[in-house]
C-alpha cells in the first residue's frame, strides 16, 4: 500500500470519472478526498466503493457549517459511510457538534480554519478580524483543538506554527495548497512544496490537479511521493 501521508483529490465531474482515475492510479495511491464539488455526482456512492471494494481511506470534505443539531445529525449520517476524515469548519460551535454526531465512530473531524484559497483582501472583503492571516489560523486551529477536533486543515505556510501549539499533541494537520516542485499555483495562493509541508509538521498533503490534470497520472503521484522526507 502507498505511503498514506498523500491525499489525492478527486477534483473530477462525477464518480466514474473518479473511480476512472483512482483505477489509472492503483497502489500508487492509498487515500482520496472527495469534496463538495461531487456531491451531485456520485460523490458517496464513489467513497463507498473506494472504501468497501478497494480498500482505499477516505476524506470527506463537505466543510459542513450550520447551527448544532444540525451538524450534528449530517456527521452522524455521514459517519454510517465509514468515512476516515470529515471536515467542518472551524468555529467552536460547529465542531462541538460534530465531536457529538460522530461519538462511537472511527471518523476524524477535521476543522477547516482559513480557506487556503484566501488572502488578507479575500478576509477584509468578509469582514474578518484583523490580522496577519498566519496569526489568525493559529488562533482558530487552538480553539478548534479546544472543542474536540481531531485535527485542522491549514495552509503549509502555517503547519509549523500549528504544529507548535500544546494544544496540537497528538493532533491531525492536514495541509491542501500542497504545489510540487514546478507547478502552477492555480486558485491557492498559501502553497508549499509536499517535503516543506511535511517537515514543518503536516501528517498529510492533499493534491488534486497536479495529479489528475497529469497525462500520467500515476508517475505523477510516484513524484510527489519521492519528494516526501
């Protein structure tokens, strides 16, 4: 089985496209994300079929956000499809509420802090406090580790300071923004090569286009794993 420390998006139309690509990539890769983006094509049915049929460990990515009960009773829902991460976002209150709906259940709850996608312009526009932006993830990763979070997704750039916290021991961070070496940076702009985010404390990187967008797919993986320490 492939070193699990890669996650690979699966960033594509629909579950076939999904189970066309996980099949093109075969032991190269042991551990998928499926995000919002599939939901209406298949998106459960294909994490089912990665988990049950394939083997494969799977990371949900529905970054759930509403009051509660109501998180509550989607992760507990969720929890049924044997899921291994799930994330929420990061407000003490969301992740209280998904501690709670996935009690009893191996899944991980992962709490996004700021969106990797996002700078300092993206946060004034929404009205975000004021603030560095690494300052800010820190911030939220403590209080979402004080909720219960089994872990954090941040940016690379700020898996060390993260990582640094007491309340980080023993904890998951899960850094997406992950470019190898020579890659286009696309929509994310907190990036950093696989082996940097690794060595600054991230237990897993996520990758999507860099793979899928690959004419081969599979090497490109292989790559992206020869750069990890």
């Amino acid at each position: 089985m492939s070193d699990d420390r890669l996650i690979v998006a699966l960033d594509v139309p629909n579950a076939l496209a999904g189970l066309d690509l996980a099949g093109r990539l075969g032991d190269a890769v042991s551990f998928y994300k499926i995000g919002l983006g599939m939901l209406t094509g298949g998106g459960l049915a294909l994490a089912n079929e990665l988990k049950q049929d394939h083997g494969k460990r799977i990371f949900l990515d529905m970054k759930l956000f509403d009051i509660g009960a109501t998180v509550e009773a989607a992760v507990r829902g969720l929890a049924q499809y044997d899921i291994d991460f799930l994330t929420v976002h990061g407000d003490p209150h969301v992740v209280r509420a998904a501690m709670q709906g996935a009690a009893g259940s191996s899944m991980r709850i992962l709490a996004v802090t700021i969106l990797t996608s996002l700078d300092r312009d993206d946060l004034d526009a929404a009205l975000i406090a004021d603030g560095d932006i690494a300052d800010l993830v820190q911030t939220r990763a403590g209080r979402a580790f004080d909720a219960g979070a089994d872990g954090v997704i941040a940016s690379p750039n700020e898996a060390a300071m993260i990582r640094a916290l007491p309340e980080a021991d023993g904890r998951l961070i899960v850094t997406p923004g992950v470019r190898p070496t020579g890659a286009a940076a696309g929509d994310q702009k907190r990036i950093a090569t696989p082996g940097a985010a690794i060595r600054d404390g991230a237990d897993h990187i996520v990758v999507g286009r860099p793979v899928w967008q690959s004419d081969d797919p599979r090497a490109a993986a292989q790559a992206i794993l020869a750069e990890l320490p």
